[in-house]
C-alpha cells in the first residue's frame, strides 16, 4: 500500500545510501592520503575527500528536504516553511 509520504521515505533511504558510500570514499582517501609517497598522489587523495565530502553534503541536504517535506505533509511544520542546512562561520560563534 502506497502512503502519503512513501515516496519520500524511499528517496531518503537513497541519500543516506549515497552519504554512507561518501563517508567510505572520505575514509579511504584518507587512508591513502597517509601512505602515498609522492605529492601528487597526497593531492590527488586529498582531492577525492574533497569531492566525496561535497557529495555527502549534497545527500544530507536533500535527506533534510525530504523529511522537512514529510513532517509537513503531517501538519508538523507550516507548509510555508522548511528545513536546510546551513553553513556555520564558528570562528565569530565567540563574540
């Protein structure tokens, strides 16, 4: 049977499937970032955190619209509002 928010619920199964392969590719390239023996291996892992970094965020901001989307399609937020995640500056969280 088919309820008003299994759409969503499947959709965010897939992102936080492709968070966990992001979180893998994160961890092996830093792994591989400790043992290679040239500069441009180092830069080349490095780079392969960094996408993989960009591509878990991108799959944690659409987990977090679709659940935004699944509490208000059960009156739990405004319909008006939503969820998103936000970059932080921490540096001027001291003053």
């Amino acid at each position: 049977m088919k309820t008003l928010t299994s759409d969503y619920r499947k959709e965010i199964k897939d992102a936080m499937k492709q968070v966990r392969e992001a979180l893998k590719q994160i961890e092996e390239a830093e792994k591989l970032q400790e043992v290679v023996r040239n500069n441009r291996e180092y830069d080349k892992a490095k780079r392969d955190a960094q996408e993989a970094s960009i591509s878990m965020m991108s799959a944690l901001e659409e987990a977090v619209r679709l659940a935004s989307a699944i509490g208000c399609a059960h009156d739990l937020y405004d319909i008006h509002k939503y969820h998103k995640v936000v970059e932080l500056d921490l540096r001027d969280s001291h003053k």
